[in-house]
C-alpha cells in the first residue's frame, strides 16, 4: 500500500526529535514490509493545510499522522466516511486515541506495529458537524485547558506539570453549569461542574480515560456532580484508579445521539474537542458514527508480522 505520512514537528515529542531522522527511520521500516511511503514535515501553522492536502491525494491508501492529539483528531475527521484509513504515530502527551488502537507508545514498536498492522473499522463522533475521536467536554476540563495554556512548558513533562497545576487552581473555583441533555429515551436537566461526552465508553480500571472498545456503537455521557473541593478531590481519584461507574460522584448514561442544551446565564462558552478549546453553541448535537471511520491496529502479539 501507499503511505502518505504528517508529521507536526512542532506536536509533542517530535518538537524535541531529529524529524528528518525519524522520517528516514519510517520510511525504512514500511518500505522492509513492503509499503512505498512519502514523507510530509509541517510546523504548526501548516499542519491543517498540508493535511488536507494528504487527504486528497489519491495514490495514498493511508494517512500516517503523526503528533498529539489534536493533530490525530484533525486527521480523523478529515478522513472520516472515506476509503482512506489513518494510522497514528502517537507523538503527544496523552495518546488518548492511539491508546484505544492499543499502539505501543514507544515510537520505534510503534511504527513497526503499524508497517504490519491491519485495517479495522471503529466509530467516530461529531458535535454540530465537527469530528472527534475522543471527546467534548464543557466546565472544568475547558477551564484547566485555558489556564494551562497561560503557562510555559517546552516538553511534554512540562506539559504535565502545567496540568497539574491548572487542574489545581481549577479545583479551587470550578465551573458551574445549568444543563438540559436529550438523550435517546430521556431528558437530564442538571447542574454539574463537568461534562463529557465520550467517543464510546471509558474502560473500566484504566488509570487513563480513553475506551477499550473503539468500535462499541456508544457514545458515553459522563456528568460530574461533584462541587466541594472534598468531593472533587474524591472524584479525581477515583478516576485516577480507573473508578467510573462506581464512582457516587458521577452519573452515566450511553446514547448514540446526545443534544446538550446551555441553560446557564452566561453569553459565552467553550468546550474542549479531543484537547483543543473551541467556542461552544447554546445548543449542540452530537451524534455517533459507527464504523466510519478506517484505521490501522496492530496485529495480536501472537500473530506473525506481515504485510497487509
């Protein structure tokens, strides 16, 4: 197959990477499985043009992006109903995505899996038109974002740090919000400090919140009602052990289709789409792909490696 690479050399780790030898080290590891590849290295203010760009091209089979997650989302929505399908080199700080595809996070094993991987179907959601992969969240999770971004940080630990220290100050006056959800069979009207609204749902005992199942046919609806610092503090630790239904402080519900209504006073929102702050409308829908979207996974480890 024809592999057309990305590479946001100003995305997570590969700002602090030799690109050119990383893209010397990709292109031989598909061409030894058989693959011919082209290779594209973009800053940040080329990413969106050189990738849709890729998008277009038809000699590619398949679109390798490589970067955080913002860049994987990109991506993913471009290539979204298409008969292209997207591997992922997982180059960010979290890899919520990659981690679902179960893609080694060591970029070498990485690129290796994906050269002898297969193509598999999995869902993908959209609010309002605009594609997601992992999820949109309203409240605290916007907040920490924007107080993150005040901040300086060169590398990914950096970035770490930043977010442990916006996550504090969040913790500290967190948002409130008035909500009215339509899902399927039923209406929720709530005030919560944060919701998310998932591209199916989280895997349970993960220290990390992404699914295990990427083709499960479900959006998750995961609406925090802590609001005391005691109560919040509880309920960042029962995430951090992987406790999300059994948490009290959380409510769940599955949907395919979920409208989320702004009964707040406030004129102006923003909600986060996979890691990246967007305006939020007063109304918004958000509605499940199932299996429209390609991508490569690797192979199970008890399978031999070979071409596609």
């Amino acid at each position: 197959m024809h592999v057309l690479a990305v590479l946001n050399c100003n995305g997570g780790t590969l700002r602090s990477l030799d690109t050119e030898a990383l893209a010397r080290e990709m292109k031989g590891i598909f061409e030894a499985a058989g693959h011919t590849m082209d290779i594209s290295l973009c800053r940040g203010d080329e990413l969106v043009a050189t990738m849709e760009d890729a998008a277009r091209d038809e000699t590619a089979d398949i679109i390798l992006a490589g970067g955080g997650d913002g860049t994987i989302s990109l991506a993913a929505g471009l290539l979204a109903h298409s008969d292209k399908a997207l591997a992922i080199l997982p180059a960010g700080t979290m890899n919520l995505f990659a981690r679902s595809l179960a893609i080694p996070q060591d970029l070498r094993m990485a690129m290796e899996a994906l050269a002898h991987g297969d193509i598999k179907n999995v869902d993908i959601a959209d609010a309002d038109g605009h594609y997601f992969v992992h999820q949109l969240s309203i409240g605290m999770h916007p907040k920490l974002i924007r107080l993150r971004e005040r901040m300086t940080f060169r590398s990914r630990i950096g970035k770490m740090f930043a977010s442990v220290r916006a996550a504090m100050a969040t913790m500290i006056r967190p948002p409130k919000l008035d909500v009215e959800l339509e899902l399927s069979e039923t209406k929720v009207r709530t005030t919560t400090s944060n919701l998310a609204i998932t591209n199916n749902l989280y895997a349970e005992g993960q220290r990390l919140p992404f699914t295990d199942q990427p083709d499960g046919g479900q959006l998750g609806v995961y609406i925090t009602h802590a609001r005391t610092r005691s109560e919040l503090i509880l309920w960042l630790l029962n995430m951090g052990i992987g406790r999300w239904r059994q948490n009290e402080q959380m409510e769940i519900h599955e949907a395919t289709e979920v409208t989320v209504r702004i009964c707040s006073r406030r004129r102006r929102f923003k909600c986060a789409i996979d890691g990246e702050l967007r305006p939020l409308q007063r109304e918004t829908r958000i509605r499940l792909h199932p299996g429209a979207l390609r991508v490569v996974m690797p192979r199970p480890a008890d399978q031999s490696l070979w071409p596609f």
